[in-house]
C-alpha cells in the first residue's frame, strides 16, 4: 500500500527532546486504498464460522495481555498519562478483544413464531462490509479496540484512522491481532489528518459505516458527509459532566470522588467530571476537600512511580487550559488551587469556585485538570443546572438520600448516570454512549449491544 513520501514525528510529552514515532503521512490515495485492501479481504473473513473469528480475536487479546509491560510504556509515551493509568488501558484492551472472541460464540440470531402454518421464521445477523473508524488520543488504545473488535467478530473488514499525536499504540492493536492471525487486509491502519485521511475515509463509497470519537463539531463535518450518502455513523463527542454534591454527603468522600473524576487521566477524557454542582450546608468543607484532594495529584512524568497525574498531551491542549482559565477570572470566577504555572507541559489540578450557571466554565468543555465548582440551593435546582448544558454523556450524585439518588437517575440528561462514583470509568460489557450533543445517540458502544451497529438483520421465512 501506498503510504505517501511525507512523516509525522511524535514526541514525548513528558521530555520533549525524546522521540517517540515517525509514521507516514497518508493522504486521500492512501485511504482509497486501504478500503479497496478491505473490500477485497472482508467477503473471504465473512465467511469464515463465528467461532473462528473468535479465535482470532481471542488469541489477539491474549497476545496483548503478554505484551502489556511494552505497549504500557509506548502508551505512556506517546500520550503521556501515567503507568498505571496506561497499563489499566492495555489490559482493558484485552479483555474488549477477548469479551468480542467469546461473543462469536453466541447466537447470532433468533427464533420467532409464524402466524402462518408450516412456517419456520429465524433471523440473521449480516456484516455491513467495509467499517472505516476514527479515533482520539486520549484513550489511543482502548477506543480503537472497543470498535474495531465488534467490527470484526461479526464480519466486517476495517479501515481505521487513530489519531495523529498517538499512532504508536493502534500500531501495537493491529500488530497483535495480525500475530494472532487476521488475515491480510481485513484491518488497514492508515496515518494522516482528518481533515484529509478522515474525510476520504467517510466520503468513500465503499465504507459502510462509519464509528468516531472525538470533538463535537468534528462530529457533526462527518455526521454532514456521511448523510449525503446514507452512511451508517455513530459519533460518541464531548461531554460536560456534572456531580452534584448534596448536604448530607461526606465532605471528604465526596472530594476523592470528585478529584478522581477530574483529575485522573489528566482531566483529558470525555466523562471527566468538569462541574461539581453543591448545596449550601457542605459548600465550604467540599470546597477544602477538594483542594486537599487536588494536591495529591503532582504532575511529572508518566514513567516515574511517584508522578499521580501526567503531562498535558500537546502545547496546543496546554494553550487551551490556559484560555479558560483566563475567561474564567475575567468573568469573576476564582482560582482556590493550581496556582502554578506550568512548568513544559507539567499542569496542576486546578479548582475554580464561584462559577456562574452561563459562565464559560460552566458551559463549554475544558478537557483538562480544571474544576468548577458551582452552589445551588436544592436538589432540583441542582438538577436544572446539571442538564443546562449542551452536552448530555456522564453525570453523578453523591448522597446517602436513596429517594433523592434515584430521583437524579431518574431526571439527569445523560448517557451515564453514576450515585456515589466518579464520572469516569466503564465497565466494557456496559452499553456506553451520550445524548444531546455528546453523541449521535443512534447506537451504544461497548456490551453485545456493539454488535448492532455492525451489522444488519436478516428476517428468513422458510416454507417446511
């Protein structure tokens, strides 16, 4: 396959001199042909048992697992969350790879009475064809995983385009499922930007379908492109997740679940928890909680034991941070911790108190270890301020009141809805997914659900 003349170097984010990736630059040739590769690889992979796909795919998630100490430490490198973080990310991989072989051994269909004699009704589940997949670097291992894995247990050949400041990790992904045996051109990575790779990508037609993650207005350019041809597409975008915190919750319990969720990860995942929405009469002992839980987490690198919260993944998401930070004081909003300035792209868990129902940081997505606090009155206005947002993917609740826990599940505008847990986090045999502008909301990722956007139904009438 063509691959193009043009490189992309990546660095470190951790030690900027350290390089971690030269990887080809594709352009819109390159994509073209990786989907003819993919149309001529998928019939001969379709027809291949359920179980023998499985195979594959268990036997890949296996390959992963032995190999998690190495592709931990590119993760680590190319992204720069911390070791922990990304040897938790691996081995999730493995296990998505592993839950989607053993899928392949159930039924792929079911059986269904017929109102007329003599008939035997049952139903099918077909591939689309050609998958094309576009991913973030935030999770630059799991999220490639959690759809290319469905997309190939059910028969579909896949052209996936990872994100440019992480290729290193899909490389390993394709790697190991090559080891295991996929056979050739049934999985094309193709490197490039979205703009070019993406677009090619979702305007072929000869891509079925097409599954993204990442930025909202990305998402709505490939919702756009793809309607003109009436390409099946999952989206799964931002999020501006809120956890209401109630009177009666431990001030010191609910910081630690407040903290995890914000500054985890560096803040830089899409169920982050961006908004900590508080009532009157424990206002003051979250708010020092929360300080004392953000110094826990000291920014360094990744690779060392001591770092709890790694750098920033680019300059360009460190120049981010900043401007909100800015909008933020300007609009009268107050910083109580993460005083420093970044030191490279070393940033502080930030807490910003004050913060007003239309303020910027109330609104608008951050992506990063910044944390607005915000008072309510009461549980509804807690309520009405937590879904006042375009987004509409995670949310929580901390309190010991049952009614009043299940009274938010009931009312909260989000995909996820967590009582006394932090926002982020997912179990992969859960569906996943957002409402309103997080997400197309037409199919969920993750859990056998997965399997549905992949695939269409086959309705068989058969005379006896």
């Amino acid at each position: 396959m063509q691959l193009g003349e043009v490189s992309r170097e990546r660095f470190n984010p951790a030690r900027p001199d350290e390089l971690v990736s030269v990887t080809p630059a594709g352009d819109a040739a390159t994509a073209a042909d990786a989907v003819v590769s993919a149309t001529a690889a998928q019939r001969a992979w379709a027809a291949r048992t359920g179980p023998e796909r499985g195979a594959v795919l268990m036997r890949a998630g296996e390959i992963l697992a032995s190999r998690a100490d190495l592709v931990a430490t590119d993760l680590v490198r190319e992204e720069g969350k911390t070791l922990a973080e990304a040897t938790g990310e691996v081995h999730r991989a493995a296990n998505v790879l592993r839950f989607f072989g053993s899928a392949c051994w159930q039924a792929d269909g079911e059986t269904l009475p017929s109102s007329a004699p003599g008939t035997h009704v049952y139903t099918r589940r077909e591939p689309l064809g050609v998958v094309g997949v576009i991913t973030p670097w935030n999770f630059p291992l799991a999220i490639p995983t959690w759809k290319i894995a469905p997309a190939l247990a059910v028969g579909n050949a896949v052209v996936v385009k990872p994100a440019q400041l992480t290729p290193l990790s899909v490389w390993h992904l394709a790697d190991c499922l090559s080891a295991a045996g996929l056979p050739s051109g049934v999985l094309n990575v193709v490197f490039g930007s979205g703009s070019v790779v993406g677009e090619a990508i979702v305007a072929d037609p000869d891509v079925s379908a097409v599954s993204f993650t990442g930025s909202s207005a990305v998402g709505a350019r490939i919702a756009a492109v793809a309607a003109q041809r009436n390409c099946r597409v999952q989206l799964e975008m931002g999020g501006k997740n809120p956890l209401v915190v109630l009177d009666d919750a431990d001030p010191a319990v609910a910081a630690d679940i407040a903290s995890a969720g914000a500054f985890g990860l560096t803040g830089q995942a899409c169920t982050a928890t961006s908004r900590v929405i508080v009532t009157p009469g424990v206002r003051h002992a979250l708010t020092e909680n929360l300080v004392r839980a953000a110094a826990r987490f000291q920014p360094g690198d990744g690779l060392n034991p001591a770092t709890t919260m790694g750098p920033v993944v680019s300059a360009g998401q460190l120049t981010t941070h900043r401007e909100f930070l800015s909008t933020a004081l300007a609009e009268g909003n107050q910083l109580v911790c993460g005083y420093e300035e970044p030191v490279g792209l070393f940033e502080h868990a930030m807490v910003v108190t004050g913060v007003g129902r239309k303020n910027t940081l109330a609104q608008e997505e951050v992506f990063g270890p910044l944390l607005a606090v915000m008072t309510v009155e009461d549980l509804d206005e807690a309520i009405a301020v937590a879904n006042d947002v375009a987004y509409g993917l995670s949310a929580g609740i901390v309190t010991n009141d049952l009614r009043a826990a299940q009274h938010f599940v009931g009312h909260a505008e989000a995909g996820v809805v967590k009582v006394n847990r932090p926002t982020t986090g997912l179990d992969l045999n859960v569906p996943f997914g957002g409402i309103k502008a997080s997400s197309s909301n037409t199919y969920r990722e993750q859990g056998l659900g997965a399997l549905d956007f992949y695939s269409w139904t086959k309705s068989v009438y058969l005379g006896v």
